[in-house]
C-alpha cells in the first residue's frame, strides 16, 4: 500500500476524521482529544496509532506532557495528488468542451441509409 492509500484509507474512519479536524487547529493532548468523543482510552490510542503510522500526526515531548500535531507533510502529499487530479479533469472537461463548439459538417441526405446497407451513396 503507498504512502497516499495509507493517508486516505486513515481518513475512511470518522473519528479518525475529527482527530485530525482538531488537531488542525493546533496541538493537542491525547486528554484534549479525547474530551469532545465518547471514546475509551485504548481505542482513541489505535486511532491515534493508526494516524501517526500512516503519517498524520506526530508526538512532541513538552515537559511532563506528550502533545500530538498533524505533520504538514501528510497533507502537502495529498494536496499535491488533489492538485493533479484537478488539472487532469479540467484538461479534460476543456477538451470535451473544445469538441462540442467545433462546427458539425452537413449531411448529405440518404448517407447514413446508404451507410447502413453497405453502400455507397450515390
């Protein structure tokens, strides 16, 4: 699995979700983070596992206390993927754009019956 699967895959879970929704806006102890969730103790640390594995979020040391942060560099590589991705399909919906205001060429009347039969018009 790439680094870009495993940060996305880590956002498929709400919770997961909402961690790093609050952890955006700025550190965090595990006990801030855990006041707003009815969550117990050991299952906001997977969550918490899984994010900084996967790369979200990393731990600081701060005195007596471990604070958590989101790591810029999860969410530059999925900014970067989402740039592409946007300019893929504006390149694409230009072209189909640039398609549709070509002028059609007139038809000649019976073509498409001749076409059909096998032949061709006279």
């Amino acid at each position: 699995m790439s680094n870009l699967d495993r940060l996305f895959s880590a956002l498929g879970d709400p919770t997961r979700r909402s961690v790093v929704e609050q952890l955006s806006r700025g550190p965090c102890t595990v006990g801030d983070l855990r006041t707003p969730r009815p969550i117990s103790a050991p299952a906001l640390s997977r969550h918490l596992r899984i994010l900084e594995q996967c790369g979200w979020i990393e731990r600081r040391a701060q005195g007596a206390y471990r604070r958590l942060a989101l790591r810029s560099a999860a969410l530059r590589a999925l900014s970067e993927w989402l740039r592409r991705q946007e300019k893929a399909w504006k390149e694409a919906a230009e072209r189909k754009e640039s398609s549709l205001q070509k002028p059609e060429r007139p038809r000649r009347p019976g073509l498409q019956k001749a076409r059909r039969r096998g032949r061709r018009p006279a």
